[in-house]
C-alpha cells in the first residue's frame, strides 16, 4: 500500500484534499452540544382532562395508555406522571442506539388502540407524541407595558400565535407554556338547576349539541329542477364565540312555548383556561415558554432559529408584548466548545514547535505538520458517518490525540533523512527503502494504540 501512494504521489494528494474537505463539511452537519448523548431516548405522551383529580387522570388516561404499549421494540422502562391540574405525561425510555423517529411512529401506531377508550374531554383537547426528554433548552419571559393586558392575554397570544410556529422550526420537540389562554367559562347554580329540574349533563349535552360546525350543504345543487341557474353555498351558524352566545344556549323548551336559556341556571363568563396557573414578572402579570429540544438535534442551531423566529415576530407583537430570555443553556455550551477549540488549536502549535527543536529541519517538520490538519479533519468526516456529536469530550479526544498523530510521520521523516545520509539515495528511492524497512514497525504502533483505545470506546 505504502508503494502504491509512493508512486502515485498525486494520488496520494487528491486523496487528502478529499478528506479534508469532507470532514471540513462534515462539521457544518455534525450536532454541537456540551455532552455527548449518554442518555438514552425518550418518547413522550401527553394528555389534558381539564377539571380531574389526579387520581382520576391516573385511572381513566394514563391506566389506559399504558396497557396499550405493549410490543414497542427496545423499550427499557416506561414512567407516567398526573397532576390536580388534570395533566397526564407517559415517558417510554429506550435502548440506546433506538433510532428515535422509527420509535415515535410504533408509539403513535399503539396509542391509536387506546384512543377509543379514552374520555372524550382528553380527545377533544388531543394527544400528543414528542420525541425528547423534558429539560429545557432555552426558556422565554413575556411581558407587557401596557397595565391593561392581563397574564391571561399574554398566555392566550402565546398559545394561539406563537406555539404553532416555533414548533415547526427543526429541532423543536416540544413546547411548554407557563401560562394559560382563554376559555369560555360556565358556572352553574344548583338552586336553579333544581327549579328547572336540570342536571349538569343536560348543560353538557346542549353545550355540544348548540356549539358545533355543520355543514348545512348548498342551494341549487345537482340533482336540481330544469333551467336551475342559482348555485349558492348555504353559511349555517358556526361555533359559538361570545359570552352572549353561550348565554342564549336552549336547556329546554316547554308546550307553552317558554324556554330555559344557559343564562338562567348559570353564569357565563370569558376568563382562564386553568385557574390554577399564576404567573407575574417582576410583580407584573407575565407568561413564559419553554423549548424541549428533540433528540439528536444541534442546540445551537435550535436556540439560533428560535431567537431568530421570535425577533423576526416581535414587530407584530399586540398590546405592547416584548419578551426576553430567562434561561438558557447554550451559553455554557458556546462558551466549553470555544475553550476546547483554543484548547486544540494551541495543542496543534506547540507540537510543531517542539518538532520543529528536536529535528532542527524545518522541511521535516513541515511535513509531519501537514499530517495533523489532514487527520483531524478527517476524524470530524468519522465523527459524522457513525453519529457522533461535537461536544466537549470528543474534542478533548482531538486534543490527547495531537501527539499520537504525528508519530508515524516524525518516525518515517527520519528515516528516510537516515537512508539518504547513509547510502546517497535520492528522495523517492530513500523513501521506498525506508517504508520496507519500518512498515512492520508503524503497523505494530497503530495495533498497538488500538489495543488500548477500542476498548475504552
């Protein structure tokens, strides 16, 4: 192989060019983040049934849930989690090496069983599948200036304009919301409801049938009578949307004529979603979201498209909203990786300095030098192919190794200077005669580093 690469010196340049550039755009894909992935995948499930006790959401959702992940190939343990809130979280773990996305779907196709037997409160608000864990990335304030806008206002800008959009940045794998939007709140009056001979499910049951989409089809439509020409859409009542609305929903009819209208057994009023939600910045009403980052996506880049997107929205922001970062994570992910980095770069030096004092020829020491950048960036190419990350220990790996690199390449330049002081060969010839000679040597040392590092790996 050796004489090959020496006959061919061309070649041997072309190929090395090759691998630096490759690992040179390897470094543009490879994720950046402080650690390596040590722990293993996660796949989550979440659910809402507003208005249950924890223990009620233990047993009519997550019970439920559960005896339905049966079969998901490389699951080590599955943990659930229900909160007063009625908040429902199911987290399966898996075998490192999972491939996360395959993961996700298996999960999806087993909750499909589970979703007929689930109350219809929880389906009505969905049930979502993440992939990734539950720390944050990067965590955001909201905030107004403005005395009249209420945390309920800032919370309810955040989930109807903001979530949607930042989920679909790549990367994202979930959002979580500090904070609560608008609902349409009923607050019913036994009393009345007993004069009226009501019961909550009579409000229920008029709640869903008054408040629904239909499709009230067209005028004019085929089949339709000789010389029809009107062809018109017919627009019936949609969803209900103001307090009056709900207030005039029919409970009951009587053979005299009189009605019972939502207003006369209740009360109804636009308010919070969750009424056990507060938040305040600094003594003032606030809201905040939280970025969950998906597994196996780059931090950084995560954290740059979201401050982007939100910088980019902030124009449009109503009622005075601003925001600023209340947490964040890459900063000391920036901060290891540019210390490594310099780390790397001064480890490169000294070796070529200290190469350059003990063989006193700087044409010798140009040559193991060039060796260096060819190799490290070959290793970034490595890295990318087998699904590694740059993080902290794998630069600090680059870094030991900076003295190993260029042993084969002092050993053999010195060598070869050796033969053609020796017997007077030119350079080509020397180096022909010098690889027969150590090859079994340089062989020895590189399954001999081997040894002692593919173990540790």
């Amino acid at each position: 192989m050796a004489q090959f690469f020496i006959n061919r010196p061309i070649f041997a340049w072309v190929i090395a060019i090759i691998i630096m550039l490759g690992g040179a755009l390897s470094i543009f894909t490879l994720p950046l983040e402080q650690y390596p992935d040590i722990a293993p995948p996660r796949v989550t499930i979440g659910a809402q049934y507003t208005g249950a006790s924890a223990e009620t959401v233990e047993n009519s959702v997550i019970q439920i849930i559960e005896q339905q992940l049966k079969g998901i190939d490389n699951v080590l343990y599955m943990s659930s989690t229900s909160d007063a809130s009625g908040r429902a979280r199911t987290t399966l773990t898996f075998a490192p090496g999972t491939n996360i996305d395959v993961a996700q779907v298996q999960v999806q196709n087993k909750l499909q069983a589970a979703m007929n037997r689930l109350p219809e409160a929880v389906k009505s608000r969905g049930v979502f599948v993440n992939k990734g864990g539950q720390d944050y990335l990067v965590t955001y304030s909201f905030f107004s200036a403005d005395p009249n806008v209420s945390q309920v206002d800032i919370g309810d800008y955040i989930n109807s304009n903001l979530i949607d959009i930042i989920g679909r940045l790549d990367g994202v794998g979930d959002i979580n919301v500090f904070g609560t939007p608008y609902a349409m709140r009923i607050w019913m009056d036994p009393a009345l409801l007993q004069k009226y001979a009501l019961m909550p499910s009579d409000l229920v049951a008029a709640l869903n049938a008054q408040n629904a989409q239909v499709s009230a089809g067209q005028l004019g439509a085929l089949p339709a009578v000789p010389d029809q020409q009107l062809n018109a859409t017919i627009t019936a009542r949609t969803k209900l949307k103001t307090v009056e609305e709900f207030e005039n929903i029919v409970l009951k009819t009587a053979s005299d004529g009189s009605v019972v209208l939502m207003k006369d057994v209740a009360r109804v009023e636009l308010g919070p979603d969750n009424l056990s939600i507060t938040s305040k910045l600094n003594g003032r009403p606030g809201a905040g979201m939280g970025i969950v980052l998906a597994d196996g996506a780059n931090a950084m880049d995560v954290s740059d498209a979201v401050s982007a997107k939100l910088a980019e929205l902030k124009p449009f922001f109503p009622n005075q909203i601003d925001y600023f970062v209340s947490s964040d994570s890459t900063p000391f992910v920036r901060a290891s990786i540019r210390e490594v980095v310099t780390a790397l770069a001064e480890a490169m030096l000294l070796v070529v300095i200290v190469m350059f004092i003990f063989l006193q020829n700087f044409r010798a020491t140009l040559i193991p030098a060039i060796a260096v950048p060819v190799v490290l960036l070959g290793t970034f190419g490595v890295l990318s192919l087998t699904g590694y990350s740059i993080n902290m220990l794998t630069m600090f790996a680059m870094v030991l190794a900076i003295g190993l690199l260029v042993d084969d390449a002092i050993v053999v330049v010195e060598n070869v200077e050796r033969v053609m002081r020796d017997t007077g060969l030119p350079a080509k010839e020397a180096t022909r005669q010098s690889m027969r000679e150590i090859t079994p040597a340089l062989i020895g040392i590189g399954v001999t580093l081997a040894a002692v590092f593919v173990p540790m790996a």
